[in-house]
C-alpha cells in the first residue's frame, strides 16, 4: 500500500539555454499531484514428478491473482514565459498557486486492474543430455476505470495466452547449451485521442546460450548468451490531450533490442571470490514514430551500449583467515537522454575490508564511487532518461553486524 502526494514546478516548451545560462522562452508549467494505491496479490504453485519413457520429467502449475487500485488527482497550471537564469535562480521568487482553484486544468480518476493468471509446464527428458521446457500463461486482465471530472467510466478486459518454449542439450556434464523463445503480450492503460485504451503491446523474445559449471559443483560457472526482443504497438506520444483530459498516444511503436551477455561468479579458490559481468546491447526503432523517432535511431539513449562489472573479495591467510578485503568497479559507456544531455563513459570504483571479531560479530568498512565522480542515474520514480539527478556521490560506511543464536 502506498501513498503519495506531491508537487513541481517543471520548465516547458523546450526552452534555448543560453552560455550565460538563461533559458529563453520558458514558462512555468506548475503541477500538483495527489496519488494514492492499493495493491494485493497471491500466489499458489503446485509441482510434482513423474516417470515415463525410461526417464524422470517435471510438471508444475500456477495461480497468480493482483488487484490493483490506484486514485490520482492531478492539478497543473501554466503561467506566463519567464526568462529564468539556471545559475542565479531564486525560489522563491515563484509564488504558490491557489490548488483549490480546480478549474478545467485537472484530472481525477480512479482505476482498479485485476489479474488472474494460470500457468502449467513440463520438463520433458527425452535423454540424459536432451532436457525440453514447455509452458503456457494464460491471463484474464481486467481494466475498469472511472473519471471523477466527467462521471464517466470505462471497462476493459482481455484474455492472453503466452507461450514458452526452452531447449537445453548437455555437451558435458560440466557444459550445456540452450535456446529459448516466448511471447509478449502487455495492455495497455494510456489511452487515444477518442479516450480509449490503445491495444496491447505485441512481441517476441528470443536467447541462445551456453553455461558451465567448472567444478561440476556450483562453485565456479560461467555464462554467455545472445538475445533479442522485438515489441510493436508501443505507445507513441502525441503530446497533446484527448477530450477526456488524459495525455494521448497512439500504439504505432515498434523496436528491437539485441546483445550479448556474459559473465563469471564464484570462488576461483576458497578463499577467492570473483563477479565478473559484460553486456553490450543495441536498441533501434523500427519504424518511424513522428519526425523526432526515425527509424534506425536509438530507441533507448540512456542505456549504455558497453557496461561491465567486475567484483572481488579475498580471505587473507593469516589472523585465522579473520581478515577480507573486496573491491570492485562498475563501468558504462558514454550515453545520452531523451533531450540530447549527453554523458561520457565512467567508472565507479568501490573498496572493502571486514573483520571477524567472533563467529557472530563481524565489522565491515566499505566505500563506493572513491573517485567521487560525478554522473547521472536513473531513478525509479522519474522518467528513463531525463538525466536531471545525480547518482550517489563518495560515500563511507561502517558496519556491524552480529547473528542472534
């Protein structure tokens, strides 16, 4: 459960910044926004076993059932242009708006999502080496909503079957390869400029790869895989508002995203721990999504195309192996944002040392970014790729843990 109220006061019309810092042509776009939600969900799996063929294979079945609800009043109110200078800004110089004032610049509505979904598989044997997964979702979604502002409401439902299919073939016993495929099918809850929900967002997912386990103990394995994911109807905004009030878009989106992955975890020796991770990715669209999307353009700028990631801890052989030392980096591409704020590459450099005072007391003291560099993150509760907050500065933390008997 959930509840979030808040407010801010956003420049619009992509104003020109210019070298003294004045953004020409601003003007204040000031929103206020008081949510709230609700969200429950359970789950039931069932799983057995079963002999055929000279072989062991696997079954299983899910239930899945949410409810979600969420109210949202929104209020936004747009002022004159005001030519704001980003280095001598003053807040308070911006005087609070009358919010009670709810003339025909708001939404209230109220949604309610509830899902119930159904899954069985098998794992089939055929041989010792041969090993099949298949499985199907099947997914009743429902979509009910109502406008406050206009008393209107809408339902909707729709019934999904999502197939997958998975194939793996052991070379060794240390060494197995593998090929997988599924579907995507997502509604939608944005709707068109006739108010209605746009059709769900359609697709494919497709990876091949191979894994092993060096040791043939899960202390050491390693990892490579290609994939690809291709989605259509994605939601194509208009920027413009429907007769409704709400933002209007237009399913016509259609992008493809494809890599590689690969990687290393576990201990080399007893006393050495190792995480090492490569990803190199690409994501274009497709088609033309309006003049500002050609197709062939990067669909996702803030994803960088290289990230690697590389971990290490080490139990030092003396004081009774009482001492670890870790240390780490975490390493990306130059990327850039939805408004063309480019990033350089960067690095994040991480250090780590641990002390066990007892069998159950340990002390740790960690440090991230040492470097103190500074970059550009995305957060959770902002758009992807705005790069308007900065990721975690240099940072020291003490720790004590200790493990009640």
């Amino acid at each position: 459960m959930n509840n979030l109220p808040s407010s801010a006061i956003p420049v619009a019309n992509l104003p020109v910044l210019k070298k003294n810092g004045e953004l020409a042509g601003a003007s204040e776009n000031i929103q206020r926004y008081k949510n709230r939600g609700d969200n429950i969900a359970w789950q039931n799996t069932l799983s057995g076993k079963f002999n055929a063929f000279g072989q062991q294979h696997d079954l299983f079945f899910t239930h899945h059932s949410s409810r979600e609800k969420s109210d949202s009043h929104n209020v936004w109110k747009d002022r004159t242009a005001h030519p704001y200078n980003i280095y001598t800004f003053d807040w308070k110089t911006l005087t609070k708006p009358d919010w009670t004032n709810n003339n025909k610049d708001y939404t209230d509505t109220g949604r309610v999502i509830t899902t119930h979904a159904f899954s069985a598989g098998a794992r089939i044997n055929p041989t010792e080496q041969l090993h099949i997964l298949a499985a199907a979702r099947f997914t009743n979604w429902h979509y009910d909503s109502e406008n406050h502002k206009t008393g209107k409401d809408s339902k909707y439902s729709k019934n999904m079957l999502v197939p997958y299919l998975g194939i793996t073939y052991d070379l060794t016993p240390k060494h197995s390869v593998y090929a997988s495929y599924t579907t995507i099918d997502k509604p939608q809850t944005v709707r068109d400029m006739n108010n209605n929900l746009l059709k769900p967002i359609t697709g494919t997912n497709y990876e091949i790869g191979w894994k092993a386990d060096w040791f043939g103990n899960g202390e050491l394995n390693t990892a490579l895989s290609l994939f690809r994911i291709e989605q259509k109807n994605r939601p194509y905004d208009l920027d413009t508002r429907n007769s409704a009030g709400e933002w209007a878009y237009l399913a016509q989106g259609k992008i493809r995203s494809q890599g590689i992955d690969a990687k290393i975890s576990g201990s080399l020796t007893p006393d050495w721990k190792l995480f090492a991770g490569y990803t190199y990715n690409t994501s274009k669209y497709q088609k033309n999504e309006g003049e500002r999307y050609p197709a062939g353009t990067n669909f996702s700028k803030h994803t960088p195309k290289h990230m690697a990631r590389l971990y290490s801890s080490y139990n030092l052989p003396f004081h009774d192996h009482k001492w670890t030392i870790s240390g780490g980096v975490r390493a990306q591409s130059a990327t850039n944002s939805l408004w063309n704020v480019g990033q350089g590459g960067y690095a994040l450099w991480d250090l780590g040392v641990k002390y066990d005072v007892s069998k159950d007391l340990s002390v740790s003291l960690t440090g991230s970014n040492l470097a103190d560099k500074r970059y550009y993150e995305n957060h959770r509760v902002r758009t992807m790729g705005i790069n308007n907050l900065y990721g975690e500065p240099r940072n020291v933390m003490l720790k004590f843990d200790w493990k009640l008997q």
